[in-house]
C-alpha cells in the first residue's frame, strides 16, 4: 500500500481479508456453503483505500491467509463514474496493482474466463436485455460476459468472488430502474431461481447495508458483516468537524448578496489554505464554491450568477467554471462558454474553482476541496441540498487540521430558508441518512470566530523568596522530571486558596514502590513528555497548559513493532532527524539474531538447527499382512530439502522475519554467492527458534520507545502533518505513551450557551460560549469565583485534548477531564485538574482509578487534581493529590462510583 492505514481502515482490511479467505476455503470443501461477506463503511470511511488493502493481499499475498492461488475479483456497479473513480483511487492507493491488473469491461471484452489476480470492473448496464455484451456470437464475440462469468465460476470457484459496491441501493426498490438493477445484480450472483450458477462469494460494500444483508439470508448464503463506526472515522480526521449553516431567517434577501458572500468566503479559505500549506510546506489546496440552482434555470439567471461571481473574485475567469448538469454538454450563455464536466474529475482539475449544480451530483463526485455551497433552491428541496453537501464533509488532506481548526469545517449559505428549515437540514446532518450522510457533525447556525484569547497574556507576579531561600514548591512543579532514580524529593505542596476546595496533608508524592506497581501494570510509560521548561515556569497560560503531560490511547489494531519500527525509522529518515534511522533499526534487529545464534553455537546447539532446516526425517512402519505373530518394522529416512523446499521454508522465515529482516540476514552472512544456500538455511534455522520472534519484537518496541524519547522535541518542531505522522506510530503502541496537547490557535464555533470570560480562546470581546450541564456550570463557576485566572474546556479527543488512559473491559480507553484552571499561586502560575464526574455511567469507576494513576505519576505538575459529582444535593470532591485517597480508589471493589466521594470525599 502507498498509503498508511488509519487503525480502523487496517482493522476493517485485516476483518474482511479473513472472511473472504476462510469463506473461499469453506466453498472448496463443501460446495454448499455459499457466503456473503459485508463491509460497511460510513461515507467518507476510505472504502476504497480498505478494498484496496483486501484486493492486494489475496491477489499478491495469498499464502498468508492460507491459500495457494491469486484470486478474481468482479467488481460491479450501477454507475460507470464510480468504476472509474474506484479504479484511479485503487492505482493511487496500491503499491502493485499495475493499469494491467485493474480492467474495465468495455463492449469489446471477449473472455473465456476471467484471469486470476486481476480485478474487472463492470457497469451492469452492459449486461442489460439489448446490450451487446449479453450475447455472443454478435460483432465476434466468441463469449457472452454471461458466459465468461459462468466458466469462471465453474472453472475456478475457490478463487472467484463478486464485490458489489453500493450494495444497498437498488436492493428491495420499487422503481423500474432500482428493479432491473436488482435484477441483474441478482443474477450475476446467480443460485435461487436465477438458473445461474451462483457465484462462491459475494463481497458488499455499503453504507447502510441492511437490505443487502437480508436479500443474501434469503438466498441462503452465510453472512459476515464488518461494521466501522462513524466515531472511528471521524476521530481519524477524515470528515470535517463542523458545517456552518447560514440563512436570513426566512427574511427576503438579493440572491447576488448572499453569492458575493459565499465568495468571499472561499477566498477566505483560499488564503487559509495557502498560509498553512506554505507555512507546513505541503500541497497546495485550491478551495472551490459549488452554487445549486433551480432545475430550469434562465439563462439570463445563469448569466447573472456568473457575472456576479467574476465581478467579486477577479482571479476566476469562465475556464475556471463548470457544471455537472445531466445536459452533458457545454453551455452558452451570453458570449461565454461553461464546459460540462465529469463530477469525478472535478477533485484532480485544480483550476476548477466554481461548480455548477442543479440536483445531487452523482455518487462519483468525490471532492474535499469543495468548501462553500451556496444553494438557491427552496426548503421544499431539503433532501437535494444535503445529498450536495454530503460530498463536501470529506477533509481536504484526508485528515484534521490542528492548527488552524477554521479549515476543518465546510459552509453552506441558504438564502431561500427559514429558522425552521434550518432546523430541519441540521436535523438531517445529526442524524445521517442512508447514501450520503455521515451523522453527528457539529452544526453550526449562528458562526463565531475564535482565537486565543487577547486578554490572557498575563506574566506572573515575582514570588517574595530571598535570595538564598529554597525554591518554591511552584518553582519545582514546572521543572523538567528527571528520570525516576534521579527524581529530587518533591516538598510538601502548597495549601489551596481559601476559596478553593481543600488539599490533604498527605500529598506528598506517590512512593517509588506504588509507582513500580503501575508501572508493571502497563498503563503508564515510564517516559516524560519531551516538553521542556525553564526552572522559573511557563510565562503564560497557553504555554503552561500545552506543557500538561498526556497520553497517546493505543490504537485497537497494532501493526506488528518491526513493521511500526520501520516505519518509525523512514519517517525520522525522511524528515532530516536521524538520516541514518533505517540503517540503524535494521542492525539493532539484527544483532538480535546474531545473539540467538552466538547463543545456540555455544550451547551446542546451531548445527542440530541447521540439520533440522536442511532435511525432514521421514518415519515409515511396515505391517506383514497375513503373518501372524511376526512384529512390524520401523524404519526413518532423512529426506534433504530440494530447491523448492528451501524456497518454500524461507517464505515461512520472511513472515517470522518481516519488513526484509529475512533476506537481510542472509545478505548479512553470505560472503559470496556460494554462501547464499548455506545462509538461507542458517536463516531457516533461526526463524525456527520458539523465542525468537519475540525477542525481535521487544527490541523493536524498545527501539521505537527511546526514539521517541531521544528525538521528542525535534519532532515538536516538525510541520502539523509530520508530527500526526509521528503520532499515528506513537499509538501503535500496546500501552499509552507520553505526548503533549497544542492548544487551538483559530476555529469557528457556535455562538451558542452561556458566555464566559477567560477561556483560552475567545471571540474578539474575549468570551467564550457554551452549554455545561448543572454539575459542570457549578465547578466553573466555582472556580472562577476562586480567582482562577483562565480555563480550559478540554474536548473529548484530538491533538488539544488531553487525554488520561485507563482500563476497561474492553482493553484501554481515554479519559478527557473536563476542565484546566490556572491560578496565580506565589507569583507562578499552576495548573489544576477539575473533572465534574458523572457517577451514574458504566465506566465511571474505572475513569476514577485512571485519574488516580495518572495523579500518582504526574502530581508535581499541579496545584490540584480533583474529581466532583453531585451526591444528592451536595458536591463532593476526591482529592487525587492525597495518597490515601488514590490508594482508596486503586484498591476498590464496588462499582459504584458514588460510594466512593462518600467514603473518601470531602465537601466541594
């Protein structure tokens, strides 16, 4: 694959990969056994990228899921755009399929049977009653593609499978259309009263893929679904967070105002765009604005629009507008021309800046550079305009933009809508529909732009300390940690406010056996984040708050440490940190193999590997029919591997052995030419050894760890997408590891809740809006009567959240406290930790315990770390700075996280 997977995409590729092959082994040993395989996958998910990965591993790679042969894929559709956008993503995504392998059934396809390890791409209208590829014996043809799917069924049926992309449309419709697509559909499946051989397995790609999976239990066909969460999706930055909705309340307004707006809108984002990608040195994005008209516009209305767009926008000519009208044709208005263009083609023609639409476009217009939509139909075209806009939530660098969060949202003016029709289209977006919407987008109705906020540049006040008096305890917070053996004692911390909720006389730090303890557990890495201070402390908030220590929560599906150590060095290579990485990783893991063998030729033991590589013993017992009395006969021969063996072993070596560790060695070790036999066999013999795959593993893992914390602030200064790139390796992890949080620079956000002062980032006036339930109202309001001197919503994920681990059922998950004060305590500025806790949900415990640890680890970089929740009528606070009090919650049993704040809380 050209491309990183994110760790749903690789999850979902290794699911699938697993179903088609053991369904395909099914099929060959019982015939009967036909099976249906379903991926479904939310827009904007990377279904392609995902198929790609399957259709490479069983074509390229099918000794690894247990078979000996590339397999056939059919690849079928209702819509030839689609094939062939699905093929050029496919050529752009994979790292082996050549043009050759990727085919596309035109009317000139005659065909026995299908070739293995290729993909055909078929639109079914050409297997329509008239068309000519239905038939044979017509212009030539020797077979029918009815034919040649029929042979290939027969002749190869434990290779062949049919993907059906789309899978949900058509299936169960009324329409005429719908139907005779179902109706073909159907029969290239074949089996059930189609009298066509029924194909061994089916693959279906779809959205919502319930009728799908109903009409293959009713044919009988055994089901396996991979579902991929829309959560998942979203939090890998591939849709947009937000969609700005913009009316005039139902207010009659000039149609060229609101296009002038939209205008300036996407010069807007133009600018944007070209600020960040210049700053971070990477492509350049070329925004464009989409405007929906009516279905009969006049060509005087056209003439209009077009005319306003070029008077607002002096860059754009009429080479840089187009449309997608059904008419396929370019149009004439005035003594211009608008060409007719592709929606497929519209993401890779850069010079295309203005897109001109009536209804949805089609299913193979794919394009994230689409950032504003100004539609000018009517509320009664609700379903129209969000099937447009579903198309444009796709993130143009396919990932989340940490920096600058203004560019992580698209904007869609609607002049012709009232409140409540606004309403009802971001009711649509929460909720998603079944073809093109991905739901739980943030919708925005009423925009404001955030920055950080202008009136917390605040420089602490000088602490009254005589020259030779011990540093204070603020001073020690905000040192660098050194490592555990190194670690100053920490003096007792200083007592809270009078306001403030209290702190126990037990705070001191945790003991260096309870730290062990968590240690062994695995939650915590042993590593500091690579943030350094000066020993005075941050000089403003927005430092000390990005300097908090978090966590990188591990991703659900690992790639192997060689290959995440691989790709750890190239990445370090690539960037200019550490040229000589991959040469580097290569020699620590090799060395690994040098001591395994060092250690079996000491011990005696390397020549009997090497025997046991080199011959199989074949053991035989002769039995004398007829003859009793007379006992058989054991004998054993030692067979030596032929040519092929040795091949077919060192194939098994290269998969113990990954990323060319295998070949590698054996380079390592033959001198000559001569040698190569003898090494194979030697590398045979060592991949052999019980221990050693895991051994490789820990060193590579133990690599990628001190890397990461030798090169952890060169990889700060990386541009964005390097340091997401850097990220991505560091969740790979089976553990969390140390990470820091960046703190939002620009977003857009709802002007929506209660306005408050001195959050990090504000509007112009320096507030910041938004909806807290009671609890959470209470402790903000709580401490800013304190006199805290700024705060921190913290979002639930992303680079500006901060993230604690803690343990579940279900493995590690993420605990996002709600709230960052800073106060001014002795002249410096501290940090506390609030987190309002809801006691009533499943994992409440258990986010207690993780807070806890994290305390127990990270107390010296806080003035208080504290959970509340309202028992009853009274808030409740647990002191996670009190040693007792974490003891207290490591140690419990009960479930029920309210026991706790009675037992071993203290009034808030």
């Amino acid at each position: 694959m050209q491309f990183e997977l994110f760790d749903y995409q690789a999850e979902a590729a290794g699911s699938v990969t697993k179903h088609l092959a053991r369904a395909l082994r099914n099929y060959a040993e019982d015939p009967a056994e036909q099976a249906a395989v379903i991926l479904a996958a939310p827009t904007g998910a990377g279904k392609t990228v995902i198929a790609t990965a399957v259709v490479e591993a069983l074509l390229d790679e099918p000794e690894k899921v247990g078979s000996e042969r590339a397999k056939t894929f059919l690849w079928v559709t209702d819509d030839p755009s689609l094939n062939r956008q699905t093929l050029h993503k496919m050529m752009a995504a994979s790292s082996s399929l050549a043009p050759n392998r990727l085919v596309t059934i035109e009317n000139d396809f005659d065909a026995e049977v299908f070739e293995p390890g290729k993909v055909y791409f078929l639109n079914i209208q050409k297997l329509s009653a008239k068309a000519s590829l239905s038939k044979s014996q017509v212009d030539g043809r020797s077979y029918s593609l009815w034919e040649t799917i029929a042979n290939t069924i027969t002749q190869q049926p434990c290779d062949f499978s049919v993907v059906v992309d789309e899978a949900h449309r058509g299936m169960g419709a009324t329409s005429s259309v719908r139907r005779a697509r179902d109706t073909i559909v159907s029969q290239i499946i074949g089996g059930g009263s189609t009298g066509r051989p029924a194909v061994p397995v089916v693959w279906g790609i779809s959205a919502t893929p319930r009728k799908f999976v109903t009409a293959m239990t009713d044919l009988g066909r055994t089901v396996k679904t991979h579902l991929i969460r829309v959560d998942d999706v979203r939090a890998s930055g591939l849709l947009k967070d937000q969609i700005v909705l913009g009316h005039t309340a139902g207010v009659d307004a000039a149609e060229s105002t609101l296009v002038r707006h939209a205008v300036r809108r996407v010069r807007e984002y133009e600018q944007s765009w070209a600020s960040y990608t210049d700053s971070s040195d990477e492509p350049r994005v070329h925004p464009a604005l989409v405007i929906q008209v009516a279905d009969k516009p006049t060509e005087k209305e056209l003439a209009d629009l077009i005319g306003t767009v070029l008077d607002e926008w002096p860059e754009v000519h009429h080479g840089n507008i187009v449309h997608v009208f059904g008419e396929h044709a370019d149009l004439k208005i005035g003594e211009s021309r608008i060409s007719w263009c592709p929606p497929e083609d519209i993401q890779d023609r850069s010079e295309v800046r203005v897109v001109l639409c009536k209804t949805a476009i089609t299913t193979g217009w794919d394009c994230p550079r689409a950032e504003v939509l100004v539609s000018l139909r009517v509320a009664k075209d609700i379903d129209l305009i969000t099937q447009v806009m579903g198309r444009m939530v796709r993130t143009p660098l396919a990932r989340r933009i940490q920096s600058a969060e203004d560019l992580n949202a698209v904007h869609c003016i609607l002049p012709k809508f009232d409140q409540s029709a606004v309403d009802a289209i971001a009711a649509k977006f929460r909720a998603g529909d079944d073809d093109t919407l991905t739901g739980g987008t943030q919708i925005v109705k009423e925009p404001v732009q955030l920055a950080r906020n202008p009136q917390l540049e605040l420089q602490p006040e000088p602490a009254s300390v005589s020259a030779d008096g011990p540093a204070s305890p603020a001073h020690e917070n905000f040192m660098k940690l050194a490592a555990d053996d190194d670690r100053p004692e920490r003096s007792e911390g200083r007592p809270a406010p009078a306001n403030s909720p209290d702190q126990s006389e037990n705070q001191d730090s945790v003991s260096q056996d309870s730290v062990s303890n968590v240690e062994d557990e695995g939650l915590f890495a042993e590593a500091e984040p690579v943030q350094q201070l000066s020993s005075s402390g941050p000089s403003n908030v927005f430092d000390l708050v990005a300097s908090l220590p978090s966590y990188t929560i591990p991703r659900r599906a690992l790639r192997s440490p060689v290959t995440r150590l691989t790709s750890l060095a190239l990445l370090l290579a690539n960037t200019g940190i550490e040229e000589q990485a991959p040469i580097k990783a290569r020699n620590q893991l090799l060395a690994v193999l040098d001591t395994m063998r060092a250690d079996l030729v000491e011990a005696g033991k390397m020549e009997e590997a090497i025997q046991r590589a080199r011959s199989t013993r074949l053991y035989e017992r002769s039995v004398f029919l007829g003859q009793d009395g007379k006992e058989a006969v054991d004998t054993d021969t030692v067979i030596q591997l032929d040519a092929r063996g040795i091949r077919i072993l060192m194939d098994r070596a290269r998969a113990i052995l990954p990323e060319g560790l295998a070949n590698a060695y054996v380079n390592r070790i033959a001198t000559t030419d001569d040698d190569v036999l003898e090494a194979m066999i030697t590398t045979i013999a060592l991949a052999g050894e019980p221990t050693l795959r895991s051994e490789i593993d820990i060193r590579a893992s133990q690599l990628v760890e001190d890397w990461f914390n030798r090169y952890g602030s060169a990889i700060t200064r990386q541009p964005a997408v390097e340091q997401e790139r850097f990220d991505r390796i560091k969740r790979e992890s089976d553990r969390p590891l140390p990470t820091t949080i960046t703190i939002p620079t620009r977003r857009i956000d709802d002007a929506a809740g209660k306005a408050w002062e001195r959050h990090l980032i504000s509007d112009d006036a320096g507030l910041f809006r938004v909806v807290l339930r009671d609890w959470e109202e209470h402790v903000l309001r709580t401490e800013l009567d304190a006199g805290a001197k700024a705060w921190y919503r913290n979002p639930q994920s992303g680079r500006h959240s901060l993230q604690i681990p803690y343990m579940t059922s279900q493995g590690i998950a993420g605990l996002a406290p709600d709230f960052i004060f800073v106060h001014q305590v002795g002249g410096e500025l501290v940090a506390s930790l609030i987190d309002p806790h809801g006691t009533h949900l499943a994992d409440a415990v258990p986010k207690l315990k993780g807070l806890a640890t994290y305390a127990a680890n990270h107390s010296s970089r806080y003035h208080r770390i504290q959970s509340v929740a309202k028992i009853g009528t009274v808030y409740r606070m647990l002191n996670h700075r009190d040693k007792e009090v974490r003891e207290a919650i490591l140690a419990a049993e009960t479930q029920d996280a309210a026991d706790l704040f009675r037992s071993h809380g203290t009034d808030y």
